[in-house]
C-alpha cells in the first residue's frame, strides 16, 4: 500500500527528481567545458612560449658555438704563424708547461710533418687515431687551400671522448705543403653552454654539422658520443633557423616529446640546436592545469552534493505535500460519503502573531449545502464575511480557544433565522498546525428524538403530568437555587383515600378517568409556578418552589382538601375520595430530595394512619415510628414475595365436654432476621396498606392446604375459623377466594368459618353486607369476633345472619375478677342463643374461667388454658388426642342448646 503510494508519488514528482541533476549537470557542463577551453588556450600560449624559447636558446648556442669555433680559428691562426715564424724551433710541450694549451678541453696540439709525422704535441699521439691523422693530412696536402678545417674524432686509446679536430695546413716559404696544426678539443667544450642555461633534466643541446654529424651533444647531465645520439632525425634542419614540437619517438631515442629550436652559425658550417622537454617546458601550464581542474573537480563536487541535497530537500517537501494532500483527499473522501459538513480553516494572524480571521481552505460538498452555496464559491472566504457581529466575536472566540487546546466539541442550538437553517448541529474542532480541521454535523433530528425521548421519561402517561424521574432530576436543582436565593421550598406529597377501591371495584379503565381528574383538580389549585408530579398509582408530589411560609403551604393544602371534598363522578355513580397530605419544607426538614420526598412521605403516612382526610406537616418526632412502619410495609411486600407467612391454629374446645370442636387460624410471619413477628404488629399495617387482601389470600390457601393434609391422613376435619379484616372487603372478593380455594383442595364449605370484627360489619358504604351474605352463601359460617369492644347492636348481628359471636378476652379476663364481667357474658350468652348463635369464649387462661364458663353456659372455649396456638404438626397431635381438657368441670348440669 505504502509501497504502491511511493510508487505513484515517484512518477508523479519525475520532473522534480531529474529537474535538480540536470541542473547539476548542466552546470557541472559549462564549468568544464570553460575550464577546458581556457586550459587549451593557456597550452597554446605556454606551446607558442616554449617554441619561442627554444628559438631564442638555439639562436644563442649558435652565437656561443660561433665565438667558440672563432676562438679555435683565430688560435689555429696564431699557431700557425708562430710555428712559421720560428722556422720548426716550436716547442708545443714547452708552451704547455708554461700554461698554454693547458685547459682541459685541449685534448692534443700538435704540429705534424709533410711526412705526417709529429713534430711537437701536447700530448701523446696515442691520443689520436691514424685514420684521422692519415685523413686531414691527406686532405691539407691534396688542397693549397689555407682554410681551417673542422672534422669529428674519437679520443685514442681510451676511446671514450669525441673530439673535434681544428686543423690548418703549413706551408713553407714556398708556399708548398709543409705538414698540418692541429687543435683537438673535447666536443664536451662546444656543450658548455648548456651549463649557463637551465635545460632541465630531459633538456638536450647539439651542435650539428653539415652531414648530420653531431660534434657536440648533450642530454641532461650527460654528454653523449656521437653514437649514443638523441636524434633519430635530423631532416628538420634543411632550414637554417626554425623551432618547433617533435613528437618523442619519431625524433629522440628516449621517446621524450620535445620543443626543439635550431639556428645555422653562417660563418661555419654547423648548426646550433636545442632541446626543452615539454614535461619541462609546459611545467608552469601543467601546474595552472591541476590547480584548474581541481578548482573544477572541487566545484563539480560541490555541485553534486548541492544537487543531491536539493534533490532531497525538493523530494522531502514534495513528499510532506503529497502526504497531507493525501491526507486531506482521504479526509474529505472520506466526509464526501458522510452528511456531515467538513471544512478546514487557516488562522490570519496580524503582525503581533493574534489571530484575526480565518480563512477557509478546503471543505467537502456536504459543508458547502450547509452553506447553501457551491465548494467553489467558499474556499478562500473569510469568517468575518459569513458571520456577523456578535455571532463572529463568539466564533472567533471558541475558534481561538480550540487553536489553543487543540481539541473540542459542542452542541449548539441555533437560533432561527440561522444561515444553516438548521436547529441543531455538533460542531468539533480539531487543529492541525496552524490550521482547524472543522466538523459540523446537522444533529436536530437526533435532538427531537432526545427531547421526545426525555419527554416521554419525564412525563407521566396518563396524565401528562411530569413524573418521579422528572421530579428525580428537578428537586436538585430547584434545592440549589433555594440554597443560593436564601428561599424556602415546600412538598406537598398526596396520597387518594379510597383510590383503591374505586380501582378495585370498578376497573383500571375507570381508576384512570378517576386519576386524571384527581390531577387536574389538583392543578387547578396552583400558581403557575409551582409544579404537581405523579410519582406513580395514587401518589402525587405537589411542589411549591418558592414557598414564603408554612401558612402558604397549608393553604394549598386546605384548598386540596377542598377540591377532594367533592366527590368524583364515573357515570351515574359518585365517588368519593379524600387526600392525605404529608408536607415537608425545604431547608427546615431537609437539605436533600431523598430526605425532603421521606420526610413528606412519613408526614402523609401519619396522616393516613391517624384517620385521614387532613394534612400534616413533617416532624421529627413522627419520623422513628413512621419509618418503622414503612420499613415494614416494606418488608411485607417482600415477606409476600417470599412466602415468609405460615399458619399456626389455637383449639376451640366444646365447654361441656372438652372435645375438640373447631380451631382458629392465625397467621405468623416468620421474619428472615427479626424472627417471628406476631400478627399485632403487621396486620395493621397490612391493613392501612392494602396487603391485607393478598395476605388474606394466602392465609385462606394455606389453611385449606392444610385442612387437605390433615384429610389425606384419615382424620376427623373440625371446622377451622379465619380471620377476615375489614379492608378484606374493600376489593370485594374475598367470597370468591374462599369458593376456589375450597374446591381447590376439595373441602367442605361447613368445615371453615369466617371471623370478621364489629367495626367490620359497620362499612359505610355497605359493602360488607353483600359480601357476608355471598360467603354465608357458599356454606361458610360467620362468626363476630372481638365481641363487645364495638357497637354492634343486636338488630346489626340479626341482619347480618351471623352464626356465632366470639366474647373478647377482656371479658374473660374479668370473669371472677369483677360482679360486670360475670353479668356481661350472661347477657352475651342468653342474647345470643336467644338469637340462635353459638358463643366462643376467647382468652381462657384459668381453670377458675373455665368452669366459670361452663356454669355460663357459653358454647366454646379457646385459650392458653386449653393450648397455645400451635403449629399445624402439633395441632395434629391434638386432633387425635380428641378430648383437650383433662376433667371437663362437672359442677353445673351439661347445658344443651337445643332445651
Ligand atoms: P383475635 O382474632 O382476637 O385472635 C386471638 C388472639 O388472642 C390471638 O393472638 C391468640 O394467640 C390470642 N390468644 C388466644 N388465647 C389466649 C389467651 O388465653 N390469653 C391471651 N393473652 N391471648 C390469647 P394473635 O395470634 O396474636 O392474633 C392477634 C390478632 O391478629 C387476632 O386477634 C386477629 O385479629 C389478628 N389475626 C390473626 N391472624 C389473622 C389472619 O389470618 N387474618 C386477619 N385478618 N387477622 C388475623
Ligand atoms: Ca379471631
Ligand atoms: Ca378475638
């Protein structure tokens, strides 16, 4: 992938990546080809330099060899006429001892004889060579001429050095041959020259003669035989002067290329030449070359470095460039496919480096429709140009905060009228060096749906009204601004009496109507201000924020009761239900929802359990034993949930003789961590809660599930009484739970009876009635318990068709303590089996009771006495032991009912 981007960024960026070498190159091209030039030009002078010298240097060897070859003239000359003058008395060892001819360069002088014999010398003949001898005597002797001759030699015996011989013929006084003078000088003398000039190493001098011969040569240090010549060639010297470059090998032995210049001496015929090696010569030229190539060579470095450099640098800022524009196609592909709005803005910065605007580099079609314009039209736009004051200076601000954190993001809702047109959008910033990566997303429809959501979670369904979650994320707030303004806050919290029932008794559909017209009373007595939430069933929260006083809060309390006091129409029927009110305020009696809604809770509780209708404030003193009670409904619920509950049963036993004839039934609840926990405690509470029902419920399936056991096992079934509350009644069908679980379990309507109290029968609305007469109708009997704590008058018991009445304990309890105990029972007893009712005795504890009972007359009895209520495993012991009281009290006759 990577591999494939360099690829196409390599072929793209081609020209760049050649544009630098070339360029190099090029220069690297003009630099070599001047440098080239100018060094040809400066070989030319050096070459033009180097033929003028050696032209010069043959043109003064020539006039060195001249004086040279004059001296030996003139001195032939002289010896000539001194040997003619001193007729043969000459004596050239004696001129030597006295200095003459001593010089090195004379190899030999002597005078020779028309015989060609010695006559004086210098030197030993051995020095000289007959051929020569024999040569130039014959020579002198064929011709009269007195000219000097000059002829090439080897030194004699030795053989090693070349000589020149100067000879000159004698004549007598005749003029006649008379023999030869010679003068022989070591050839190295005509060399001389080459001493006085720097020839260099290579260079070379010669002294050449008509033929070619080389009467002089010297190469370097060395002089050189004839023999042992440097030329290969000598052709050049058809002319009499001349200079020029002779290539090594056609010209010299060595194979060294020379500048060679040459001049003819005129007067004799030899010519003068010089050699210079061009080593030698174009020494200064070679040396101004390597300096010029090696400023080239250093500046052609210089310059491939700069390009390789450059190259790189170009490629690298190519690269970055390819880079982020790949990075921005990719971003911008990559938000083309979205519907957000994506945009990239460049900070202008003023001269003090604050930015004042930006500039709009790149957005993507999406960011163009928020605009509603074309992309085209609005890259290069500035801020300022889209947005006005103040919306600019807000713009400018955030912008500038996120050139400084480098990151945010926001949910702006958008006034109307926005350019946008739009109600919502999420807005994220993102810099990137001095740029901000821009995003905006229209977000209005997830918005709506937010606010439908938190609509719909903060507002109750049924009524419209908000609810608990509202209030949840309410309170807080509206506690924070009555801590900040120094305000009070009230809660009213509403329970309906009677909702329940209306529920029960005449459906949900209906309960509902009930509800919503519960709420807009409640509404109805309000200021605008204040708030009423329904936290649920029959329960509502009034809020009153702010609130001056208790007063004003008891106010909107009173005026409730008011608005409850008329009663609600379902139909044709009217119904009435009240409202207890629980009020706590804020700060006095709380600082905290949680604590404020409690506190209002328990005030209500208060109120409902003390009879209801009012409305209460909240105080502490309520709230240890109203918690506890609510803690307990609590635990009831869930007592219920866990089937905590069993049934424990007390014997009634038969006065007269002492059999078991029938059992109560009392429920126990067998708590997880408080243990058992007696019926005076929780019934109550099951009762003012509503449980009551559903536990009744579950008493009444217990019990038969029991009395089902105990027939599995073969024994005698007793009749067993029930306990049935007065709230049992509310929902109406407590004879409809007592059929099914009868036939459930297979039991026999006779064997269960029913205990309802006093207050039970006095329901107001007389629902009661009905369902007494349903149950008696089953087969159930009925039973009055708690006889003579209430006001039931007879012609109550009479209507009611009850069955039997159970005197209460504190009767009992009187019997032999007090005259009014023993006189109450009678009249309970002869009243009722004057009305055809049995009586229970309830509470038993003595013996002394017991008889007294007998001797009463009363039907049953049931106590601590005869047993404690006991266990279903127990009660079976008992069963089968039959006969409970050891010597039923024989004192007064057995009475019998039917007398
Ligand atoms: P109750 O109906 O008057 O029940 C008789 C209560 O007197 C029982 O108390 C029983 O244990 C107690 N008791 C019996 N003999 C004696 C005795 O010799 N001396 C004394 N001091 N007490 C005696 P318990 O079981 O605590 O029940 C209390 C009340 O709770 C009952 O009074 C009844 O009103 C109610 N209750 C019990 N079970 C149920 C039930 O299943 N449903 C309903 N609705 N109420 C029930
Ligand atoms: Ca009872
Ligand atoms: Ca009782």
């Amino acid at each position: 992938m990577v591999e494939m981007r360099k690829a196409d960024f390599l072929k793209a960026n081609l020209r760049l990546i050649l544009a630098w070498p070339l360029l190099g190159l090029a220069l690297a091209a003009v630099l070599w080809t001047a440098t080239l030039l100018q060094l040809q030009a400066e070989k030319k002078v050096a070459q033009q330099q180097a033929l003028g010298n050696v032209a010069s240097l043959s043109r003064a060897y020539s006039q060195y060899l001249l004086r040279t070859v004059e001296q030996m003239d003139q001195l032939t000359l002289q010896l000539k006429y001194e040997w003619e003058n001193a007729h043969g008395k000459l004596r050239l060892e004696q001129l030597k001892t006295r200095g003459m001819y001593a010089m090195p360069q004379f190899a030999l002088v002597a005078i020779f004889d028309r015989k060609g014999q010695a006559v004086t010398s210098t030197a030993p003949m051995q020095r000289l060579r007959d051929t020569e001898r024999s040569d130039f005597l014959l020579r002198h002797w064929r011709s009269n001429s007195s000219a000097l001759r000059i002829a090439l030699g080897r030194e004699g015996q030795s053989g090693a050095g070349t000589l020149v011989h100067f000879t000159r013929r004698l004549d007598d006084a005749d003029g006649n041959f008379d023999g030869v003078l010679l003068i022989s000088v070591r050839s190295a003398y005509f060399s001389e020259f080459y001493d006085s000039v720097n020839f260099g190493k290579l260079g070379m001098s010669a002294m050449v003669g008509e033929e070619g011969e080389l009467f002089s040569v010297r190469l370097g240090s060395t002089v050189l035989v004839p023999e042992g010549a440097p030329f290969l060639d000598t052709g050049f010297l058809d002319t009499d002067s001349g200079a020029m470059q002779s290539g090594g090998r056609t010209a010299f032995a060595d194979a060294q290329n020379r500048y060679v210049g040459w001049h003819a001496l005129k007067a004799y015929p030899f010519t003068a030449v010089v050699g210079l090696a061009d080593t030698q010569v174009l020494q200064p030229y070679q040396e101004t070359r390597t300096i010029y190539l090696g400023i080239a060579t250093a500046v052609s470095l210089l310059l491939l470095a700069f390009t390789c450099i450059a190259t790189g640098l170009s490629l690298r800022l190519a690269w970055r460039h390819h880079q982020s524009e790949g990075v921005r196609n990719a971003y911008r592909m990559a938000t083309e496919g979205t519907s957000d709005g994506f945009y990239i803005i460049a900070a202008l910065r003023n001269a003090d480096g604050v930015i004042i605007d930006f500039e709009l580099v790149d957005c993507n079609e999406p960011g163009a429709d928020f605009f509603g314009v074309r992309r085209e039209q609005l890259l290069g736009m500035r801020l300022q140009s889209r947005a006005h004051e103040p919306y600019f200076r807000d713009l400018m601000h955030n912008y500038r905060a996120a050139m400084v954190s480098g990151f945010s993001e926001e949910e702006i809702e958008l006034a109307d009228g926005n350019p946008f047109k739009l109600r919502w959008i999420r807005r994220r910033l993102v810099r990137s060096g001095d740029r901000l990566a821009v995003t905006l997303q229209d977000i209005s429809a997830a918005k709506l749906h937010e606010q439908d959501l938190r609509r719909v979670a903060n507002e109750d369904g049924l009524t419209g009204l908000p609810n608990r979650y509202w209030l949840q994320q309410f309170l807080p707030g509206a506690l924070a601004r009555a801590a900040l303004g120094g305000h009070m806050l009230a809660l009213l919290f509403i329970d309906f009496d009677g909702f329940k029932d209306i529920n029960d008794t005449q459906g949900h559909a209906e309960g509902d109507k009930v509800l919503r017209a519960a709420s807009l009373r409640l509404n109805a007595v309000l200021r605008p201000g204040d708030h009423v939430v329904r936290l649920g069933g029959d329960e509502f929260v009034v809020l009153l924020d702010p609130v001056e006083d208790d007063s004003r809060a008891e106010q909107v309390a009173q005026r409730i009761a008011i608005a409850f006091d008329e009663p609600f129409y379902l139909g044709a029927e009217r119904h009435k239900m009240g409202a207890s009110i629980g009020i706590s305020v804020y700060p006095r009696d709380g600082a905290e929802t949680e604590v404020l809604m409690k506190n209002a809770d328990i005030a209500m509780y208060a109120v409902k359990t003390a009879g209801k209708g009012h409305h209460r404030f909240f105080q502490p003193a309520l709230f240890e034993t109203i918690r506890h009670r609510r803690e307990l409904e609590q635990s009831l619920v869930t007592a219920l949930e866990q089937d905590e509950f069993l049934v424990v049963y007390q014997p009634r036993v038969d006065t007269m003789s002492g059999r078991l004839c029938s059992m109560e039934a009392l429920v126990r609840w067998q708590h997880p961590v408080h243990g058992m926990v007696p019926p005076l405690e929780f019934i109550p509470v099951a009762e003012s809660s509503g449980l009551i029902s559903q536990l009744g419920e579950v008493v009444i399936e217990k019990v038969c599930q029991q009395m089902a056991r105990w027939k599995t096992y073969g024994l005698q079934l007793v009749p067993v009484s029930i306990n049935v509350s007065a709230r049992q009644f509310g929902r109406g069908d407590v004879h409809r739970v007592l059929a099914s679980a009868l036939s459930r379990h297979g039991i026999d309507a006779q064997l269960i009876e029913v205990e309802i109290t006093e207050s039970a029968m006095m329901d107001e609305q007389n629902r009661a009635v009905e369902q007494l007469a349903a149950i008696r109708a089953l087969g159930v009997r009925l039973l009055v318990d708690d006889f003579g704590t209430g006001y039931s008058s007879l012609s109550q018991l009479q209507k009611f068709a009850m069955d039997g009445l159970k005197i209460d304990r504190a009767f009992t309890m009187e019997l032999g303590r007090s005259e009014q105990g023993e006189v109450f029972v009678r009249a309970i007893v002869s009243m009722a089996h004057a009305l055809g009712m049995s009586v229970v005795a309830e509470g038993v504890e003595t013996r002394e009771q017991l008889d007294m009972l007998h001797a009463l007359q009363c039907n049953e009895v049931q106590g601590y006495f005869i047993s404690r209520p006991v266990p279903a495993e127990q009660m079976l012991e008992l069963m089968l032991k039959r006969f409970l009281i050891e010597h039923p009290a024989r004192t007064h006759p057995p009475f019998s009912l039917a007398s």
